[in-house]
C-alpha cells in the first residue's frame, strides 16, 4: 500500500473500578510547515486538533483499590491498493493501572498530558498556541530547552545528542476543532528532524510525571523522526502510521509508579 493523505485519532477511555468516562483528543497527521526566509530562519508548523478532556481524579477510599485508564490511539489512513482507493484503520491500545493503593492515596490521571517535541539544539524563541472556530488565538505554555524529562519508576527521558526538547501543554479551550500552532527560529535554512511524543500526564501519591503514549517509548531513539525539507512554499509532513504493514490492533500495559 502506498501511503496518502490520512488523519491521526487520539481516544481514550478512563475507569476507576465500574465509572467509565469517554473522551480524549483527535488529531490530524498531516503537519503543514512553512519556513520563512531570513536572519534567523523562522519556521511555522501547524495541525488540526479536536478536544474532548478526559481525565480521572480524586482519592482512593479503600486499601487495595487500582486506579485504571485506557488510551487508545486509532490512525486512520486513505490509501491507494491495487484495486483502487481504501481506508486502512489501525487501534492502539495503551493500559495504564497503579498497583495496588493504600486508603486515602490522592490521584490524577489525564490521557492528553503535554506534547514533547524534539527540536534541532540551536532551536529558539519556541512558541506555541491555539486557536478555535469560536475563541480568540490563546498562548499555550511552553517549557524549553530541556534536556531531559522525568518519567516513572525515577527514569528519565533524554534528548538526543545535537537536540532539545519543548514540552508544550495541551490547549485549554473549549471542547471542539482548533487548530494548534507551533513556531521557532533557526540560524539558517536547512533540512532538519524533529520527533513528536504525545502523553499521558500522571500524578498519584508522591509521583508527579509523563507517560508515553505515542509512540509508547522510554528512549528517544525509538521514536520515527519527521523531516523536513527546505522549501519556499508551504508543504506537509505525514505523522508515520501507528504501526508497519496492515495490522489493524495491537495493545500494550503499563503499571503506573505511585509510591507510599
């Protein structure tokens, strides 16, 4: 199959015992880019995003009591067979639990956490925002250079060697279609990479940190890259599929950290 045009669902389902709450963020795959000729190089990317928010929170009121959250991720694609146009749909699912927990644990648990992104170290002025159909553009909180970022069981997720990181939280408008933009500046023209990590925001007990969810990684390295060519028009970059081939499901399980 040869890859088109294709858009990029992020779901989730939270449950804490029998609740179930639905919700979560869609987002579309197709980056569009635009570089801006000049001392130093500004570049201009955006993407459409739905907002639903979900999250599960509160204090556990039993010993022994696991707070569970489902994120799942569906990619939907338009590709091109030997027979003509199709849609291919590929699910994941990500299952997050605590262990078991003591009476009395305070607990949060948000699906859309913050959006890493993986920029050229030479990277700056990174800004961020979101606009939507009916809302004024609204700044979106912006935290760089980082060279690391924590995340369970004490690790640490490390930018690459020559890179940065920007973590950027999500939009806070309204639930609906906005569209998210992100802008930084580069000393010259050039193509460059850049990776892209959506997660889950986890706070419970003592323990406040991100979980990966797209793609579920704890080592930049095993992150696809996007790159980006020089271009004096503006062009589009194609979030890579969720997985390789035509496989339509796949799910995974992560124990959460929340230490006494």
């Amino acid at each position: 199959m040869r890859g088109g045009r294709h858009r990029l669902i992020l779901a989730a389902l939270a449950a804490v015992g029998l609740p179930v709450l639905a919700g979560g963020c869609s987002f579309e795959s197709e980056i569009a880019v635009q570089l801006l000729e000049g001392a130093p190089v500004v570049v201009k990317q955006s993407t459409k995003v739905d907002i639903t928010p979900l999250r599960v929170r509160g204090t556990t009121t039993r010993a022994g009591q696991v707070v569970r959250i489902d994120c799942s991720i569906t990619g939907i694609y338009d590709v091109d067979d030997p027979t003509g146009p199709a849609v291919l749909v590929q699910l994941y699912v990500v299952h997050l639990r605590t262990r078991p927990l003591r009476r009395g644990t305070p607990y949060q648990l948000d699906c859309s956490g913050p959006v890493i992104v993986e920029l050229p170290a030479d990277a700056s002025n990174i800004q961020a925002a979101a606009t939507a159909a009916s809302e004024s553009r609204v700044a979106l909180p912006v935290e760089a250079p980082l060279s690391s970022i924590a995340l369970a069981y004490g690790k640490q997720l490390r930018a690459e060697p020559t890179m940065q990181f920007a973590l950027v939280r999500q939009p806070s408008l309204s639930a609906g279609s906005q569209a998210v933009e992100l802008a930084f500046s580069l000393p010259r023209v050039r193509t460059f990479r850049e990776k892209v990590l959506y997660t889950a925001q986890v706070s419970c007990g003592r323990s406040k940190y991100l979980q990966p969810i797209r793609p579920l990684v704890t080592r930049m390295a095993g992150a696809r890259a996007l790159t980006v060519q020089p271009s004096a028009n503006e062009t589009s970059v194609s979030v890579p599929h969720l997985f390789g081939g035509i496989v339509a499901y796949r799910q995974a399980t992560r124990t959460l950290s929340c230490p006494r």
